[in-house]
C-alpha cells in the first residue's frame, strides 16, 4: 500500500472489525514529508534516529494450533518515507492470533517484510520470548528533572519562542515527566517522558519546561511531536549537538519511543520507563 495523506481513510478513530487471519493489508502508511514540511524541513533531514514500537500483546498459533506469546520490538528509521498509523499496527497484530507460523522465525520475518513494504525502509524486528521476559530491563531515563521548575502555567499551543540558552558550553541531559499531547484524529491523550541532551550554552530549565507542557493540546503524532521538540531547541538555542528522546505511555499494547539526534552517537538504550 502506497503511503496515505488522508488520514480519514486511517482505521484510526473508526469501529474496527478485528481479522482473524494474518493479513498485510491492515498496515496503514503515512507519508512523513508532509508533517516535517509543516516544521520546515526539506531535503536533508537535520537529524538521524529511529523510531523504536514495543508490542507487549503477540501472540499466533504453533503448527499443531498451541497458542505462542512474545513481545515483539520494531525499530523503523528515521528517515523512512512513512510511519504506520498505531491503530493499524494493533490490527495487524491482532489478526497473527489465530494464524499458524512453522516457528518463531518466520513470524518475524512476516512482520520485517510487512513494515518494510509499508514504511519504505529496512525495520529490524525482534522477538522476545517467554523464557526470556524476566530479562526485560526497565529504567526511568536519564538526566536532571527540570518538573520542579514553576512553568508559570500552560500555553494553548507550543511556545517555542521563549526558548533560550547562555553561558559556557556544557553537556548534560535534561528531563520531564510532564509531557503530554493528543492524538490528531481521536483527540485522545498521549502522555510521555522526554530526555533532551545536548552540548552548548546551558538551556533554561524554566523556559524549557514551559515549552513542554505548552504541547498539552498540541494534536500530533508522536513521531511530530519529537521532530517538533528538536527542530525547535536546535533552532532557538544553538547547541553544538542535540538529541531528543520520548517515551510514551502503551495503549493497546504497544508504546512508541522515537529518538532524534544530530549528533553519531548510538540509539538510547530500549528500557521501559515505569509508566510504561
């Protein structure tokens, strides 16, 4: 399927008929370009990353039709031509339930072809077995909260102007509990934790809290929404090299954790928070 624009075509938003045989079909492609033109982005993206999806609800059958269970992770480029819509994703998941997979493997395999195809993009897939859960790491991210500084209340919309930095250069990471958006198409809540790193003059913790809770009503993605974090720090404060990372809180099973950086470091560790 060729990525969409038009999101009212998305099962997002809509009564769902839950599949009951795997089915390719169901992953429903947005087209990135548009949401990173609205930010100003064209040609050469600034940054680098990859969106990271944990998938805590796998589940088909075993040849002889025993039910299997894993937790299933995709990490989808940054600059893959589309995303995949979330409720899509859950549809497609839903519907490997009753289908029969020789092994493991080739549910893996069915799942790195199919968001391939749908994002343009080579997407690694893991599976974590069972026997393997207890190894699942959860950590809160790290960095200095800045949740103790007084915002001075919530803007109606992102306020990136009131981001500022001044001083020596300094490298640290910054981060907030506080964060929360809301879906484009349902309205629905979208709550995260945001580390922001860098190196430059300091950020002002107090502005930069503002800015965060200022996306309260902000309607994107979450994907946008940490584009949106990152073209505006880089454009008002300067820093030598910037990365923002979110993890936003599961719902129907799945939470999404993209990450943008300008700088070559490797991708942040894929540790749930515990609100995840």
């Amino acid at each position: 399927m060729p990525p969409m624009t038009d999101l009212r075509s998305s099962p997002l938003g809509h009564a769902a008929t839950y599949a009951d045989a795997y089915d390719p079909a169901l992953l429903f492609p947005v087209e990135r370009a548009p949401q990173r033109e609205e930010l100003g982005l064209f040609g050469a993206l600034p940054f680098r990353g990859c969106d990271v999806w944990n998938a805590y609800e796998v589940s088909w059958l075993d040849p002889s039709g025993t039910p299997q269970i894993a937790v299933a992770t995709f990490a989808v480029p940054a600059d893959s031509p589309a995303i995949v819509e979330s409720k899509s994703v859950k549809l497609y998941l839903t519907a490997f339930n009753q289908t029969r997979f020789v092994a493991p493997e080739a549910v893996a395999a069915a799942m790195r072809a199919d968001l391939a195809a749908a994002t343009g993009a080579p997407v690694e897939v893991a599976l974590t077995l069972p026997d393997d859960f207890a190894a699942l790491g959860h950590a809160e991210l790290e960095g200095e909260s800045i949740d103790g500084q007084a915002p001075g209340g919530v803007d109606p919309e992102p306020v990136p102007k009131v981001l500022a930095a001044a001083g020596p250069l300094r490298t640290e990471a910054l981060t907030s509990r506080l964060f929360r958006s809301v879906c484009p198409v349902t309205g629905q809540p979208d709550f995260a934790s945001v580390q922001i790193r860098y190196r430059g003059a300091a950020i002002d913790r107090a502005a930069l809290l503002r800015y965060l809770v200022s996306f309260r009503r902000y309607s994107g993605f979450h994907e946008t929404c940490v584009e949106r974090i990152f073209v505006d720090v880089h454009r008002q404060c300067r820093p030598l090299w910037l990365s923002v990372h979110a993890r936003f809180t599961r719902r129907g099973g799945v939470d999404i954790n993209p990450w943008r950086s300008s700088g070559e470091e490797r991708p942040p560790p894929n540790l749930r928070t515990a609100r995840q």
